[in-house]
C-alpha cells in the first residue's frame, strides 16, 4: 500500500499521522537555515530592497562621472570599470548592469559572512556585521548607479578574503590577493592605499623573517602588475603613463579651502588660482570642477600639463606655508564619517546626490536629460522612469534611518584598535592572535582607504568602503576581546579555586 493510502486510512481511523521522513538534502539545508537564521533574513530584506531599488529607477542611475565609464574620462579617473560595464551592455542594457551590481553587492555580503566564521566569529555577531552591506540605503543606490563603487569593493573584499581564508597564506594566495588588490586601483584610484596594510599584514602574520619579507614583496610586486598594465595601455592610447592625473590636481581643492590666501606667499603667476572668502566657503570639490573656479580659466588658455605643473606647485605652498590649515579642514573631515545622523555640512558636496529622488535625476550638463537619453538609445534600458509609490518609501526609509549611524562606525574603529594592540602581547593564543590579525588587516584597509580619500575632499559617497572594512573589522575586535575578557576571567578562577 502507498504512503498515501496509509496516511488517508490514519486520517478517517483517527489514528496519529505517521512521520513523513524529510529527504537527507531538506533535512541539511532545514538545518542550515536554523543555524544561519539570522544572515538569511538579512539577506532576505537585501535582496528585498534591491528588487524595489531595481523596480523604482529605471534604467539605472545615472551619476555626473557615470559618461566618464561610457565615453571617455579624459584622464579624470581610472576606468577599470568600464571593463565589466562595456561587458554587460555588450549583450544587455542598463537594467542588467544596476541587477548585476545587486547581486555583487549581494555576494560581498555573503563572502564577509563566510570570512568571519572561518576566523571564529559567532553566527550571530557575523550575520550583524552583514547589516550594514544589505541594509544601507546609500550602498543601495551607488548599486543602482552606474558608477563602479560596488566592484571597486568587491575588488578590496576579494583581496582581502584571500590573504585570511587560511591562517597563513601560501605563496600563490598572496600573489592572487596581489593581482585583485591591484585590479582595485584599475577601479577606483585610492585601492592603491590598499597595498600598503595587505604588505604589513604578511610581515605581521609571521612565518619566519625571510619568507614574510618575501610574500609582502611578492604581494607588492603583483600589485604593480595590473597597475603598470594600465598605465602602459593609458599611455599606448592617451601619450600619458598614469592612472589618472587625479593625483596631480586634485589635492588643489583641498588646499584652496583651506588656504589663507592674504598671507600666502605665491609666484605672480600662480596667485591668481587662489580663491575669495565667497569661493572658499563652496568647498573642495566646487573649487577643483566648477567652471566658476579660479582654476578654469588656466585651464582654458594654457596647455594641461603647464597647468598641472602650477597646480602642484600651488597645493605645494599651501602645505609647506600653513600646514596647520589644512591639517584642521583634514582632521574635521574625517571625523564626520562618525556623525550620528547624515548631512551635507558647509562646503561639501551634497549628499543630496547620493539620495532616492521623487523623480529620475539628471546632472547638467554632465548628465542632462538629454546626454542620459542618447546614452539609453544606444545601450538600451528604456526611458527614465520612477515608480513613484515604491521611490517614496525608499527615500523614506533612507532619510529616516535606513544607513548604518556614524557611532556604530566609531564603536569598530576601537574594537579593531583594541584587537590589532593585542598582538603586541606575546602570550597571546594562536587562534585568537590569528582572529587579532584579521581584525588589524580591515582596520588598517578601512583607515587606509578612508583617509586617502578625505585627503581630496569628504563626500559621503567615499565612505561606503567603511561597511566593508570598518564593520568586519570590529566584529572581529569584538571577539578577541571577548575571548580575552573570558581567558582572564576563567584565570582568575582557577587561581581562586588553587588558593
């Protein structure tokens, strides 16, 4: 008789249904879902709020620097991106490329989760340290976006989860977490900050003088591989053997802030790219682009390269004359990533930009309606168009407390400090030295990354690397003080218990 049969006769007999055994396959992913219950609902409403993001704005968002990645960037920027992005547009549109960065914003979740129970962070503390990745409104939209945010942290986790998926990487991982670190900088210019904090991590991670010399060479070396190849095709291409020549320029918007110009001594030839009080109060990054800026018109009747070579000079005697100036707008800046709530303070750029809009946002003249729409015509995606009901909750829920708050920030910042001290104790445990180790790798990635890009301006675009940097890094902290506190205590009470 079929099981059927039996449990229809157990049902008009009155009789307790039998157990219907639950295949082997059920029966594992029934316990993995009890176990990691937490990190699936996170990455439920992630997935949730990245539909109705992919639903609200069609096609995807368009930034002012997104025709750098479609056109020609004029040497503003790397272009890395524009690698994945022509990939997708060549057998898709945009709709596909803003659905493709959801589910990579997706994956970096997966992958951090993943890393930290590998380094013996408790389930629940490691679907928390997710949150912020899935649930942020702000990581949200630059998904949303054609912009290359999302791969360039896709590109530093990759890294990152290499050189910590073992305790201590072998010679080919380090050489792969070179190569992906290095691809970073192809992205977005500050992934070469990144360098620096992996090489450390190898000669902090031990294994012997000679070989963590080695490896950090090693890792350095495949670095510069991706980095050099760019340059060499930038120069095949433009004539210039560079990534960018944000690195030439762009510090002069910081020191034009910052300046006091009645005081600072200049060639007469450059004093005229120093800025009024009025100009100054409009911030680093209306002084480096906007066309009312003191620098435009030497742009406009000089070659770039005479003009690149007097802006140096410039951001040079501000730094040298009134170091102190720049010093405090740069201390200032770095200290609003660990605001309470998010807003545009006098001279930064709007966050208002990196906000869900009522309506499709347009740029002029960098992204004007009509750039926006021959762009459209040509890759496809369909008209502009906002799905009104779905933007109002999303806006909503972004303004009204949908992103990660500057104290949860601070509070990583110094479990992370806590941890990466520790490995200054010589008797601290293998395993919790290697959770110590992992901790002092994302702090120092995410101070890195962070202070590189305030060094320019501060834009609360640039401080999304911190949810995958800083927050790792404090859930690890969390641990090792945790297992350090509980060490301490259980000595206290075998001491106790030996007196």
């Amino acid at each position: 008789m079929s099981q059927h049969g039996a449990i229809t006769r157990a049902e008009h007999a009155g009789e307790p249904l039998p157990a219907v055994p639950v295949p082997a396959a059920g029966a594992r992913a029934l316990a993995l879902l009890r176990q990691h219950w937490l990190a699936a609902a996170l990455l439920t409403a992630g997935l949730v709020l990245r539909v109705l993001a992919s639903l609200a704005y069609r096609p995807a968002l368009f930034y002012i620097d997104s025709v750098r990645y479609l056109y020609n960037a004029d040497g503003m920027d790397p272009v890395g991106y524009k690698g994945p992005l022509r990939a997708i547009l060549a057998v898709s549109n945009f709709d596909a490329v803003a659905a493709v960065q959801h589910l990579l914003g997706l994956a970096i979740a997966v992958l951090i989760y993943l890393l930290l129970l590998r380094r013996g962070v408790r389930h629940w503390l490691a679907a928390l340290a997710i949150a912020p990745i899935l649930l942020d409104a702000y990581q949200l939209q630059t998904e949303q976006s054609i912009m290359p945010g999302t791969w360039f942290e896709a590109l530093i986790v990759g890294g990152i989860a290499i050189l910590l998926w073992q305790p201590r990487p072998g010679w080919r991982r380090v050489v792969l977490a070179g190569l992906v670190l290095g691809t970073s900088a192809t992205v977005a210019q500050v992934g070469e900050a990144m360098i620096l904090p992996a090489a450390i991590y190898l000669l902090v991670a031990g294994g012997g003088w000679r070989q963590a010399a080695g490896k950090a060479a090693a890792l350095v070396l495949a670095c510069a591989v991706p980095i050099l190849a760019y340059c060499t095709i930038s120069y095949a291409v433009s004539g210039a053997f560079y990534l960018s020549h944000t690195g030439v320029t762009s510090f002069y918007g910081r020191t034009a802030a910052a300046a006091d110009c009645a005081t600072l001594k200049l060639p007469q030839a450059e004093r005229g790219m120093c800025p009024d009080k009025a100009q100054q109060a409009e911030g680093p990054d209306w002084l480096e682009y906007n066309n009312a800026s003191p620098i435009r018109p030497y742009y406009n009747h000089l070659p770039r390269g005479e003009v690149d070579a007097m802006i140096s000079n410039f951001s040079h005697s501000v730094l040298t004359q009134q170091p102190g100036r720049v010093l405090h707008a740069y201390g200032r800046d770095l200290l609003k990533l660990f605001a309470l709530t998010r807003h545009t303070s006098p001279g930064d750029t709007p966050i208002s930009r990196w906000q869900f809009q009522l309506h499709y946002p347009y740029f002029p003249p960098w992204t004007s309606r009509q750039v926006v729409h021959t762009a459209i015509s040509q890759y496809g995606g369909g008209a502009p168009a906002v799905w009104l009901p779905v933007a109002r909750f999303l806006r909503s829920y972004q303004l009204d407390g949908g992103y990660t708050p500057g104290p949860l920030f601070a509070g990583c910042l110094l479990a992370g400090l806590a941890a990466s001290a520790a490995l200054l104790w010589r008797r601290l445990n293998a395993s919790v030295r290697q959770q110590a180790l992992a901790s002092f790798l994302f702090l120092a990635s995410a101070v890195s990354v962070l202070m590189v890009s305030d060094m320019f301006e501060f834009s609360w675009r640039y401080q999304l690397p911190a949810l995958v940097t800083l927050v790792p890094a404090g859930a690890l902290g969390v641990t090792v003080l945790a297992r350090l506190i509980a060490a301490r205590r259980a000595g206290q009470v075998t001491a106790a218990e030996t007196g």
